[in-house]
C-alpha cells in the first residue's frame, strides 16, 4: 500500500477513547491534541515527579503553549492522568505508545521501553483496540510490538511523531504531514481519521516504510545542519561569510532557508540517537551509510572546533574563568539531552576552566545535576559573566542579544565573546570593545 494525498476538510471523527502511554515531550502535547478533537484522553505516565507534578496541574516539561493545551483538556474533563498503563488502556478504542527509545551501547535503539509497556498492556487491551507506535523505533518495530502483544484481535500502526521541541503544540496542531504505516487498511483508515482535517498531507503506507521516513527526516535534517556547519568553516577558511553565503543559498527554493543555522552542533534527544541508529540499521543490513556517518563525524568536529575558539580566545583554559550562556540543546526548551552546549562545558572542565553558567531554564533542582558537575550556576548572564576571560554563547536565547552589552563588557575580566549561534552583531560587539568570534564569519 502506497498513496499520498491531503484529505479534504473531514468532519471531526467521533469521540474515541484513547490512552497515552508515556508523558514526554511527544505523549503530552499528543494528548493535549488528541483531547483538543474532543476525545477522551487518558496520560499514563510511572515516573512519580512526571505524574505528580501532572497532577498537581504542572507540567514535568517546558513547552511554550503546552500548559494551556492541556489546561483545556483537563477543564473540559477531557485528560486524566493515571500512573499504571494498564489502568489506563482499559476500553480504550486506540493505545498510543510514546516511550522512550534511547540510543543503546552499539548505537542500535534501545527498545526495551517499547517492549516491557507492549507485553504489559497486551492483556488488558480491549478487542479490536488499535495500537500506534509514535516513538521513534527502528524497521521492524511494529511486528515487535505485534507479537509482544500477542493477539490477533489487535492490530498495530506505525504513526511517527514530527515536532520539534519548542514548538511541539504548533507542530502538533498543524502538521505539515501525517504518516500511517500499517498492513491493516481498516486500522489505518481509523488513524489517520483521528488526525482528519487537521491540514497537513496524510501518507498512507506500509508499517516499515512509516519507520524508515522518521529516521530519513532526522537523517536529512541532521545532514542539512552538517553541511551548513562545514561550509561556515570553509568560509573561515577562504574569509566569506556564512549568513550572506546562506542567504545565498536559501532563496533557491530547493534548498529553502530552514535548518542552514550554522552552530555549535545539533543535538537534542533525535539528531544524535536517530543518525547513529540509522547508521546501525544500514549496517544490519548490509548498507555502509558513509553519507551519513560523514554528518555524524562532522557534528562531532564542530563540537571540537567550538571549543577550540574558546580555548584560542582564553589563550589558557587552565585556571581560566568563562562564563557561558546556555546550555540547553536549543532555546525554547529546558531539555539538555545531547546538548552540544553540555558536551563543550564538560570539555572546559576537563581542561581545568572555571566555568559559570546561566540559562534561563536553570533551577535549583539542577544544582546536584550529573551534566552540570564542576560548574557554577549563576542567576542571571551578568553573573556568569563576571571575571570571565570569554563568554561563550551556546544556546540562541533571544534574551542574549538585547542584553546591555556594555554592562557586561565591564564585568568580565577582558571582554572577549565566543557567539557560537551568530545571534548577536559583531559590529556592535567590537563597538562596545568586545573581540567577537562567531562561526563562519569574522
Ligand atoms: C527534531 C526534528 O526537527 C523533529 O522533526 C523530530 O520529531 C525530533 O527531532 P528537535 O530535536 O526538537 O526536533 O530539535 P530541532 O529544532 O530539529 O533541532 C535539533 C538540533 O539542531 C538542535 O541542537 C538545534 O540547535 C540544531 N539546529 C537546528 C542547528 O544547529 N541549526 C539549524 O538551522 C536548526
């Protein structure tokens, strides 16, 4: 089975019971719209803090305008949240899993998340229940969870999450497209009327297709962001500049603007773990996916070179203080998984700097956190960049650019700024006696 098309404007499909199996950052903002179609939602989640804090009305995430999509369910009785997944898939028409699957030793997905919540809810669906796998999970994962559930009045559907954390709910809400893979027409007809109407184009295909797209979007994605990130150190190389040379390129529709910010590297909780499981899959296979082991490695140098600039601005990292703003993966999220800003602090410690950090998402609860040992969390950038050698910008917090320049250059021991992000202007830096180094441009 293979079609593509945009479904027409549909009436709204008829209230479903549905579960959600997994409150992270694609089970919420999944529920959230689910229970904004008027369904009935349930939001099974184990972890004590994540379900308490739920309960309590807090959300355990941060995520603009998430807060208010499930304030909405929840008034309108349309969430509840239970702890037990098998409390919460009883009488349910449609089970979604949205587990973790985190990157295993090999690089391979670890998908014993996927499996334990498959053997454990199998009993206890109701018949003919549709079951949607939404984590990202490598080919074969919906026979996986088929016969981990074990019975063939239910069926599977693989249904792949696209949003991106920090705009999770616009993306939720308004899909570019929706993937169905399933063998089960019936099954899969019933899905993609779930998210009927909703906009985005609806690709109708097989379950290991359906698995293959997600990991290609992140994997092309990734690419994208690696070779924008190379041609910056090329452009340092022969002196163009990156933003013109992007500009450049952006307005030819076939490359188009998005994901060609050069930075300190992607991260986050798919670039990295869906490449190297893409890698993984390919060599299963018998396929070397040199293409893409060369945007993995290439990741992996502009991490190094970053921290080369620092390092070249400080002239010693040893004893030196620096001071760095963000550290989250990306701005808009609270989510430092993979972050390419934790990988060059760690790098920093190690070679003996002293290291104060503000980000705006920093609480006391992180003052014990394992990522940020060594390193002094400060309350706000002025703080972190006092008696610093350098400031390294890592996270693009547009906070970060209309902060008071000049204040900060007086508090610092020498006003030096490493702008990993290209976010603020280096005239303007030079002007109020800063050295700038940004990437791929001087
Ligand atoms: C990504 C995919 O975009 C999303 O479709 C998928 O469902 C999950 O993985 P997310 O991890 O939330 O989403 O972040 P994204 O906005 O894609 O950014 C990933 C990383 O790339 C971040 O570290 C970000 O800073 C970096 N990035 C992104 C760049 O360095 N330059 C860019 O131009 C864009």
């Amino acid at each position: 089975m293979s079609r593509s098309h945009t479904p027409r404007r549909a009436a709204r499909a008829p209230q479903s019971k549905i579960c959600v199996i997994g409150a992270g950052y694609v089970g919420i903002p999944t529920a959230g719209v689910l229970a904004s179609r008027g369904h009935d939602v349930v939001l099974a989640e184990r972890d004590d803090y994540r379900f308490e804090e739920l309960e309590k009305g807090n959300l355990p995430i941060v995520e603009p305008g998430l807060q208010e999509l499930i304030d909405e369910g929840r008034i309108a009785e349309r969430i509840h949240f239970v702890r037990s997944a098998v409390e919460g898939v009883q009488d349910c028409d449609f089970v979604f899993l949205c587990v973790p699957t985190p990157q295993g030793d090999d690089g391979a997905a670890d998908l014993s998340y996927v499996k334990e919540a498959s053997l454990e809810i199998g009993p206890h669906l109701a018949p003919g229940c549709v079951v949607i796998n939404k984590s990202t999970v490598p080919v074969g994962t919906a026979d996986l969870v088929a016969r981990a559930i074990g019975r063939t009045d239910i069926s599977v559907v693989s249904n792949p999450e696209f949003l991106r954390e920090g705009t999770a709910v616009a993306d939720s809400l308004h899909p570019d497209r929706i993937v169905v893979g399933s063998n089960d027409a019936h099954a899969a007809s019933a899905v993609a009327e779930l998210f009927a109407g909703m906009g985005g184009a609806m690709v109708l295909t097989d379950p290991t297709t359906a698995e293959t797209i997600k990991y290609a979007s992140n994997a092309f994605l990734a690419t994208k962001i690696s070779f924008v990130n190379a041609m910056a150190a090329l452009c340092e190389a022969v002196g163009a500049d990156i933003k013109d040379l992007v500009l450049g390129l952006g307005f030819d529709k076939r490359i188009g603007f998005e994901f060609l910010s050069p930075g300190p590297g992607w991260g986050g909780s798919c670039f990295p773990k869906d490449t190297a499981a893409l890698v993984h899959i390919g060599k299963e296979h018998g396929y070397e996916f040199s293409l893409l082991q060369g945007a993995i490695d290439c990741n992996v140098e502009q991490i190094e070179r970053v921290t080369a600039k620092i390092a070249t601005m400080a002239g010693d990292l040893k004893g030196a203080t620096i001071g760095v703003w963000g550290v989250t993966f990306k701005a808009e999220t609270d989510d430092r998984r993979s972050s390419p800003a934790i990988a060059i602090v760690r790098k920093l410690v190690d070679a003996g700097a002293r290291v104060r950090v503000y980000d705006p998402t920093l609480s006391e609860r992180d003052r014990d956190a394992e990522d940020l040992a060594g390193v002094e969390i400060t309350s706000d950038p002025f703080e972190a960049a006092r008696d610093a050698k350098v400031v390294a910008l890592l996270t693009e917090w547009q906070m970060f650019r209309w902060l008071d320049h000049a204040q900060v250059s007086e508090v610092m021991e020498v006003p030096a700024i490493v702008d990993a992000r290209n976010l603020l202007d280096p005239d303007s830096m030079k002007r109020h006696g800063f050295r700038y180094m940004g990437i791929g441009r001087s």
